[in-house]
C-alpha cells in the first residue's frame, strides 16, 4: 500500500490575550474552519491519495504564557468528549483521512489537572488514539499521577497504538522525539508511523529535535511525519521562533520532504507500507528492531528512578511545582554521584 502524507505546516494563532471560555470557544471553531479549508485545498493540489495529515503542536490554542493550572484548565482545555473533537472529527469524515493533531485536555478522573493530548481521528469521525504527554516541564502529566493514571488506563493507555488500514499510527509529543525512551515502547507494541505534533525552532543548522527525528526513524525502523508550526501569533515571543522545517522521513532515515518556513503544504511524501513491512522482515544487520535485547537493559531501569512519580497524587498543582521538583532530583543525583559538581 501506498498513500500519500502531509505535515501540514500551519500558523498558532494563540488565545493568551482572550478572557473567557466563550471567546476562547470561538476562536478554536474558527480555526478549525481556517485549516479545513487549508487541508481541501492541499489535497486537492497534492492527490486525492491522501491519507495521513499531521498538524503541528498546539495548533488550537497556543500554550500558557503567564497563566495558571487552574486558569489554563477553565481557558483553553478541551473534553475528551467536547464539541472541539465533534468539529474536527467532520473535517476528517470530510476529506476522508486520519488527522493527527495536539491539545491541551481534561479528565474527569484528575478534575484539577489537564493533559497534553495528542490524538489520531479516523476518516470515520473517532477519535482512535489518545495520547498524553509524559514528559512536560511545567505541565502535569500522566506520571505526576502515575499510580491513579495506571489503576484507570493500564500501560497500553499509556502507550497506545492505533492499528489502522494505513498502517500502525503513534503518537510523538514535541520535545518527546528526544527521548528514545517513548519511541522505543511504542515501537515494541507495533508502531510503523510516528506521528510528531511540534512547535519547534526552525533552522537551517542540525538542530536537537531534528537529529532526535532521524534517530528515533532510523533506530526503530519507521516513518516520522512532524509537523511543526508556521510561526506564532498572539504572544510576546517573536512571531517566527517556531516556524519551518516541517518534515517527512523514512525508516532508513532518509528525508523525503521538507518545508521551508511559512504556511505550507510542502512536507508531503509517500508512506510505501509495504516496502516498510518488508524491511522489517528481512535478516540483516541493518534489522535493528529484530536484533534488540531488552533484557540486557530492563534491570538497569528497574532501579534507578531520576524524576520522582506521583509527585501531584496529593497536592494541587502549581507552575514552581515542577522546578521545585527538578532542583531536588538534581540534588540527589549530585550527592549519588551521578551528576558531577562543578
């Protein structure tokens, strides 16, 4: 099977300047309608073979700037069931493909916190995969709450893959790509396309987040489909940091397309699930998922643990939480010996 892909490079106009959830409401219906019109007219440049279609990180809403937990959570969260999803759910059904984006979510289960979600929606309109970040600096996550989150989803909520007539989809968190770790256990349930959801700093230079890409491709044997911002409106922060290089790679790390910087539907190339399949079945050195041995590893991560589980089971959550947090684990891994002092 082959299908086409787009990492649809596309302007965050953010809501940190807007007051209330109706105005806020308004302004993610909006641009809902702005980037459908921007996902028909893509395809209908790039082929109706079209299939896959990534939108960059926080492409609803912008991300806080200034603005509490408990604020951000009444502002600019969505429901799992909201009306939001309903919306973008038709633009999937509309152009028939599988839309991949990222947003800041509720939970019933965590009433005072949020998530950061990214999604996979089927040309059906359902939503088939939900994603929540694990690794935030200053929002919680499913580990800040580990045990609960476990008891209510299992690991596989946790990990999850959507098993697709396009392939095997998983989701991939902004600054996430630099972690092997998440890849690496998406891969071992089945991952063969990374979806990346990011809002990243577009150079020209190798930067961290794009040698992150080419190794979490080339190490797990799949394709990346990341799709970064077109520079972002609203804030303080110059309206072009996050902007460009959106990009689309293959299982043996080789670019296939890339965007320049700006709005753009450039980052389309062909997903070959077959020649994908094949590869992975073929005995050689290059074969890198069939030649691992977890087992070599497993108890090395069994007894260290670096940033602590659980730390917002039995507190409300604030911004400083999450520094306040990091100094400490700094401190002990200091006097372990594993981080050496100055």
């Amino acid at each position: 099977m082959i299908y086409k892909a787009l990492a649809l490079q596309t302007t965050c106009h953010t809501v940190n300047s807007l007051q209330t959830r109706e105005e806020v409401t308004a302004h993610i219906q909006r641009e809902i309608q702005r980037i459908g019109e921007q996902i028909r007219a893509s395809i209908g440049f790039i082929g109706k073979d079209t299939k896959l279609v990534v939108l960059p990180e926080y492409f609803l809403t912008g991300f806080p700037m200034g603005e509490s937990i408990e604020n951000w959570l009444y502002k600019a969260c969505i429901a799992p069931d909201g009306q939001e999803y309903e919306w973008l759910g038709q633009l999937a059904q509309d152009n028939n493909i599988y839309l991949s984006g990222n947003a800041y979510e509720t939970d019933r289960h965590f009433p005072n916190l949020y998530f950061q979600c990214s999604f996979i929606i089927a040309p059906s309109g359902d939503v088939v995969l939900r994603y929540r970040r694990l690794n935030s600096m200053f929002a919680p996550t499913p580990h800040d709450v580990w045990e609960k989150y476990l008891d209510i989803y299992g690991l596989q909520g946790v990990f999850p893959v959507a098993k697709t007539d396009i392939g095997n989809l998983a989701c991939i968190a902004s600054e996430e790509i630099l972690y092997p770790e998440i890849a690496r256990c998406l891969a071992m349930r089945g991952a063969e396309i990374f979806l990346h959801n990011t809002s990243e700093v577009g150079s020209p230079l190798l930067t961290q987040k794009n040698v992150a890409k080419l190794a979490r491709a080339i190490e797990n044997m799949a394709y990346v489909v990341s799709a970064n911002s077109a520079g972002m409106g609203g804030t303080p922060i110059p309206f072009a940091s996050t902007d460009g290089v959106s990009k689309i790679i293959n299982y043996n790390g080789l670019v296939l397309a890339e965007a320049g910087y700006g709005e753009s539907m450039v980052a389309n190339a062909d997903i070959d699930l077959n020649a994908l399949r094949h590869f992975r079945h073929r005995p050689a050195m290059g074969n890198l998922l069939a030649r691992q041995r977890f087992e070599l590893y497993a108890q090395s991560y069994a007894e260290h643990s670096f940033y602590p589980p659980n730390t917002l089971l039995v507190q409300d959550p604030d911004r400083q939480h999450f520094i306040r947090t990091q100094l400490s684990v700094i401190e002990r891994l200091d006097k372990l010996g594993i981080f050496q002092a100055n």
